[in-house]
C-alpha cells in the first residue's frame, strides 16, 4: 500500500497556459500521485485527460500514457501542450507574417487621436487596443431602441431607458428589464488606445468614427470576396443546457460566430484563411492553429471591463458558462495574437529544457515496444484494450453538472473543426448531468452515473490485479457524488484501506470573487480505489433497498451535519472525510450485494432527505 502526503499546489506552469481548457488540476499533485503509485515505464490510462495533466506529467516521469477524452477540443490542445520540438526560424517567420497581414487588415481604420501629442506640431495617431460597445434594446415600454451601457444600469438585470418620456428613464425612477426586451443589434461607445501599461486615451464614439468604422467592414468584405471565403452560419443549438442560463437565443446570439463582432469575426477568419494559405511544414502550421484558436478567447464580445479589474483592462472569457455582458469589448486581435503567440513559445522553451521524449503510437499493444503515448478523442468504451494491460489508472472525472465540456468547447469548433479527429463528437455520451432537466436529450444523475459505469467497467478490466485507480472529485451536490461512486463501485473497485486524502489547491487562485461569494471550499478529495478480490465487504443486512440505504446515510450525515455547521472553516474539511469514510463501506456493500445489476431511485428519494442539506446544492467549481 502507498501513502499519499498532501502537498502545496503550485500554479500552472507554461504548458497549461497556451490555452483555455475547462476545470484544470494543480499539476504538482498528479506529478506526485504519478510519482507515489507507479514506476518509470508503467503504462497509465487517463480516461478523463481533458487539459492533459496527467499525460503530461507522467510523459515528463517516464511513463508510458493512454489518454482518452471526447471533447476534440482537449485532444487538440494536449498534442499541442507536450511539443518538444519546432522550427524556430520558420514558425517566428510565419507569425511575423500574420502581424503583418494584421497590420495590412487594421490599416488606419483603429486608431484614436494620441492626446498626449496635441501639443505638438503633428498630433500622432495610436492604435485602439480595444473599442467598449453596448447591446441595444427595444424598451418594452415606449418601444425605442435603449442603449444597454454600464451607464444606463441600475444593478444586474435592471437598467434606464433612455428615453426621458419614459416611464423607466432615470428622471422617472422607472426601470426596464433587458430579459423582457427585444434585442436591436449593439453599438460602440467609445475607443481605448493605451500608450503604456497604465496609461490609455479614451475617444467617444462620434460620426466621424461610426463612418470609419463602416469602411472598415467594407474594407474588410472586400478581402474575404477577394481570398473567396465564405462566412460561416454555425447555429448553436436550442436544446443545449447552457442556453438555459446564458439565454443566448434570447439576446439574439443565434450563431457561434455571433460571439463576435462584425468586424472582428471578418478579421478572424481572414487571419485563419491567411494561416491556411501559408506555405510551411505541417508542425509550424499546427503551431499556429492552437495559437490562432487561443487567442479567439480574448477576442470574443465575452470580453469586459470592470472598474478595479485587471487596471481597467478586458477581463478575458473565464466563466463556465456563455456569459454574454451587455456592454463588452472588441478587442484588437494584433496583441490578443501576439500573448497567445508568446504563450505557447513560452511552453516550447519550457519543454525543450525538460528531459522526456515522446514516441507517439495508435494503439495500446504498440506501448510494449519503445513507445510511449497513445491518445484517443473518444471515450475508452469505443476502444478495446487487453485484460490487465494498465498499471495505474489516474484521473479527473467531469463533476456532475459543474461544467458543461462539449456545450461549452463548441465556441472553438467552427474554427478548428478540420483539425478535429473526432468531427461530431457524441454528445450523448459524455459523462454529465444537465442544470436543466426539462429539455429534450437533458442528462439527469442516472445518465451521468451509467456513462461514468460505461468507462470506469472498460478501467476495471484494462487495470492490473491490486493496482490502483486515483481520482479527484469535489462536487457539493450529494447527489452527484452519489452517482460517481455508485458507478464505481458497480464496476468492481474497492476503496484502498484508508485510501482517502484532502489536497488544498492552489493558493492564488483561492481568493477570487467567485469562490469568496460561495464561501466554498477549495481543492480536491483524493480517492484511492484498487481492483482487488482479497477485500473483505462490511456486511450491512439491514439495507436491502433503496428506502434503507437512504435511511443508513442519513443517519451518518446528521451526525455530521450539526459538527459540520458550528467547526472551525480548517475542520470542516477533516468532518467530511470522516463521514466519507463512515459512507463508503455502506454504498459498497449496497452497490455489490444489494443492487447488484439491478436499478435504483436513489436520485429521486435522497432529494427529499437530508443528503442534499449538507452542502446545499451543487455549485460551480473554480476556474484555474
Ligand atoms: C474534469 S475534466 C478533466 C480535467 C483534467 N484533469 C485537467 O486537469 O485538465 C473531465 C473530462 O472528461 C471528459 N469526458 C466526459 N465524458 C467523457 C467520456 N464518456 N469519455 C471520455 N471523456 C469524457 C470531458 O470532455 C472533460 O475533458
Ligand atoms: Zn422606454
């Protein structure tokens, strides 16, 4: 048996920067897990490698890597993460070469009036690092088109008309709610130009600039007409459950490419055309794709400003969800390229001082001879591997509902679709539960728990004899938790003796507004679980049925519950490892000898119990 000692989690180093994935896992934690559970050339399977933790860190300790995940999207950007070598030359060559077109593309069109030179002879013109624009809306009361500003708010989702007839204009102390308005298109309200970090230029929007903004787009339509691009229309769809809360059909964001602003999806896709159309190796034009597609997270109307945030800057897209502000940012795409470009060279000279080589295959088997990565952009039950093939399995399964992957990893797809393998991927799959459960195809706690069972059975018959699988989980919902280990357990896997860890995660990243509003707790539960027969199952035979498994828990969790509520916040989390402890020999033997292959309405009784109590619901976890 090994022991795992909790550690300080660092922050992200660069390789886990070059790109926006959903829920990324501390690093030095999986390193460690890796380091503590297995040997130099041991074969680990990831069925969960989502931003690519695990295959990246067991690449790095001589491990051989399996990794699985349905999201096309994660795939991408783990091929992309663990590149050790590139040509410089020609990749510094070809990105000057896309600042170049950039530069062609902005021509004057974005520049403000430099105030700093009005004292001199010739004022010099900078350019506009981002425009501020508002949505308009139809005022559900006097039927004018409102503008939508931060200056015509009230609080969140109440606003001012802004005509003063109106019986919601700030004169008359009225107000409107935008949910109840039609949606009129946007409009810009004024350009930012920042001479140095701190220091910026404002210009209002005037007519002057509303004229140049409309050559602009002339200008812009001129070259698509010219490379004879086509504008693409990808609808997203209504039956998604992130349109429930992002009521993006409802502000008039039909399409994915309505994420953008006229002017910066012409710009975008003559950059990704421009990209395409360059004539370099294979390697350097991936380079630029995972760049390109990096950079569009900054580029999109996700983009905002807040007093006091970022010194004023646009807050970059981070929310697990599509949360569309109504006065954003069009960002100038030149320095959103220029990061995503120093970011990932950031990861190649990072990984090139590191001593690992990757000897990539297409199938598990060939990872018996000097081989070691085998990814899949699918999920393990499509793959057949042997019997006893794995050595360790280590892992990060989706949590519930927290995070909607594929809904969410869909912003990225009509720019990076060809490069996909998996070009429609399977929804229907993906192990997840909806928010929302009303709409057709939504996935309720029962879904979520049978495709967890689909992957953790395949785990269970790959895995070796008394080898571990490690994941983590921290999920609120009991209810989520519940499936997780339900699944688990039914695929035969135990709870290693004692085989549970509480790990803090990362100390920066704990004080956002986000977590501090929750009051929620930060890091992960550690759970070992081991394929073996020698252990002995704690008999219980008083459960013989969902309604007494229900009453078992409960009985435990109100005895924690009240020491729960009055313990100290550093206690809190030792309480529930207690009780976790206390939970799982009782869900076991129910799973084992009680449901067996059968089903079960646990998610439909425990509602009504004191399980869903403790942490009061589920909630979204953190973005790292
Ligand atoms: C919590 S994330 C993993 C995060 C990762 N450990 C990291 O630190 O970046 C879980 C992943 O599971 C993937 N997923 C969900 N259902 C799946 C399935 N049935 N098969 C394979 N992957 C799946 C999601 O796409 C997501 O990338
Ligand atoms: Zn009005």
């Amino acid at each position: 048996m090994h022991n795992y000692i909790p550690i300080e989690a660092k922050p992200h180093t660069p390789p886990y920067q070059i790109h926006r994935y959903f829920a990324r896992r501390p690093w030095n934690v999986f390193s460690e897990l890796i380091k503590n559970y297995s040997d130099e050339k041991d074969i680990i399977l990831d069925p969960f490698c989502g931003g690519g933790v695990t295959i990246y860190e067991g690449l790095k300790l001589k491990r051989k890597m399996i990794g699985f995940d349905i999201n096309p999207l994660s795939i991408f950007i783990v091929q992309n993460m663990i590149r050790k070598t590139w040509n410089s030359k020609e990749l510094d060559g070809a990105y000057r070469s896309c600042i170049n077109y950039l530069n062609i593309l902005y021509g004057d069109f974005n520049t403000i009036q430099d105030i700093k030179g009005q004292n001199r002879l010739q004022p010099k013109r900078i350019s506009i690092d981002w425009n501020e624009l508002a949505f308009l809306a139809r005022c559900n009361l006097c039927k004018k088109v409102t503008t939508l500003s931060n200056a015509n708010k009230i609080k969140n989702g109440r606003y001012y008309c802004e005509n003063p007839q109106c019986k919601a204009s700030k004169d008359s102390k009225g107000y409107i709610e935008p949910k109840n308005c039609e949606r009129a298109g946007y409009k810009y309200l004024f350009s930012v130009g920042m001479y140095t970090k701190k220091q910026c230029a404002h210009e209002e929007y005037s007519e002057l600039r509303k004229e140049t903004v409309e050559k602009h787009i002339f200008f812009l339509k001129a070259h698509i007409k010219d490379e004879k691009i086509e504008i693409p229309h990808d609808k997203i769809p209504l039956n998604w459950d992130r349109q429930f809360e992002d009521l993006l059909a409802k502000k008039g964001i039909i399409m994915f490419q309505d994420l953008f602003t006229e002017r910066n999806l012409l710009i975008n896709l003559l950059l990704l055309n421009h990209i395409k159309k360059l004539n370099v190796s294979d390697e350097t034009k991936m380079i630029l794709r995972l760049i390109f597609s990096s950079s569009l997270r900054d580029t999109n109307i996700m983009a905002f400003t807040h007093e006091g945030w970022q010194s004023g800057k646009p807050t970059t897209w981070s929310k697990h969800a599509y949360w569309i502000p109504n006065q954003f940012c069009e960002v100038n795409i030149i320095p959103a390229f220029k990061h995503a470009f120093e970011r990932m060279k950031k990861c190649l000279e990072f990984n090139a001082q590191l001593n690992y080589e990757i000897k990539q295959t297409t199938t598990p088997q060939e990872l018996k001879k000097d081989n070691n990565l085998v990814l899949y952009n699918s999920t393990i039950t499509d793959v057949k591997i042997n019997a006893e093939f794995v050595d360790e399995i280590i892992t990060d399964p989706p949590y519930g509902s927290n995070v909607q992957y594929l809904e969410l990893s869909h912003f990225w797809y009509p720019w990076n679709k060809e490069l996909y393998d998996n070009i429609t991927p399977d929804f229907s799959k993906e192990a997840i539960s909806n928010r929302k459960k009303k709409f057709e195809g939504a996935k309720n706690l029962q879904d979520y728990e049978n495709n967890l069972y689909a992957v953790f059975k395949e785990c269970y018959y790959s895995l070796k004899s008394e080898r571990n699988m490690i994941l983590t989980f921290n999920n609120k919902d009991m209810g989520a938790w519940l499936a997780l280990m339900i699944s688990i357990f039914k695929a035969g896997f135990s709870l290693e003796d004692k085989g549970l860890y509480f790990q803090t995660g990362v100390k920066n990243y704990k004080q956002t507004a986000h977590t501090k509003s929750k009051g929620s707790p930060y890091g992960d539960f550690i759970y070992v679980f081991i394929k073996t027969k020698t252990n002995i199952l704690a008999l219980y035979p008083n459960i013989t049925n969902d309604d007494e498994l229900i009453e078992q828990l409960d009985k435990t969790l109100i005895k924690h519950l009240e020491q729960y509520k009055n313990s100290k916040e550093k206690n809190k989390n030792d309480i529930i490892k207690t009780m976790v402890l206390q939970i799982m020999p009782v869900l076991e033997y129910y799973v084992k000898r009680v449901l067996k292959d059968g089903t079960h309405k646990i998610y439909e009784k425990y509602k009504t119990n004191h399980l869903e109590k403790i942490y009061g619901g589920s909630d979204d976890k953190e973005e790292q």
